[in-house]
C-alpha cells in the first residue's frame, strides 16, 4: 500500500470477504424496523427545553463562573435563575439549584411522554380510518 486509494480498496475486498463468509455461515439478525419519530409542535418545544434543562444543570454543578456565563451568553437562562430564586421553597445553597432543574426537567419529561402517547394515539386514529 502507497496511498489512501490503495488502502481503501484493499480495506473493502476484505470487508467484503468477511461480510459474505460471515453471513452464510451465520444467521445475522433482522433489522429492526426504524420507530416512528413522533414530532409535533409541543414535543419539539419539550425536547428543546430538555437539552436546555441539561446545559443548565452542568452548568450549575460545574460552578457559579460556568454559569454565569452560560447565563450571559443565552437569553433563554436567567429566567430559570430568576424562579429558582423567586420560588417559595427554601433554599439553602446552590447545590439546591440542580435539584430545581431537575425537577422541572422530571415534569418536562412526564408532559413529553403524555403528548408522544397522545400523538401516537391520533397517529392510530387517522390509520385506521383509512381502513374503513
């Protein structure tokens, strides 16, 4: 071998090889059929607040400089500093603050669930309609 062409062609006659040899000597599984991505307007919205929730809780656990950057930088980040900071329930020290992310980040979890079921359901409906 001389160079990259000369490699990936040998590297795919012997990928080749051992892909043949191995499938008609042993029984390779099935492909699973690809789930169906249920995506509305609300799950994207919820999906997105998730990942938001997570750079947040890094964020938080990481230390206050990471997080107050994090902070300047996005928009979307005060807000939840300022509820968790107006919220009525005690707080004693910012390792509480992680906690109140990730119980916003539980409920969130529990409404995506509730919709994907929901959105499931209407998906069933208008397939079975199609039928009658």
């Amino acid at each position: 071998m001389t160079d990259d062409d000369s490699f990936l062609s040998l590297y795919n006659t012997l990928s080749d090889v051992l892909l043949s040899s191995a499938s008609s000597t042993f029984q390779l599984p099935a492909l699973a059929p690809i789930p169906l991505r249920l995506r509305n307007p609300t799950i994207r919205l919820l999906l997105r607040e998730n990942r938001r929730l997570g750079r947040l809780i890094f964020a938080a656990k990481a230390g206050p400089t990471t997080l107050h950057s994090l902070c300047l930088r996005y928009a979307w980040a005060p807000p939840y500093l300022r509820a968790f900071r107006s919220s009525p329930v005690p707080h004693s020290s910012d390792t509480s603050f992680p906690h109140f992310l990730s119980l916003i980040r539980r409920n969130l979890a529990k409404l995506r669930y509730r919709e994907e079921r929901s959105e499931a359901r209407a998906l069933d409906t208008r397939k079975m309609g199609r039928f009658f």
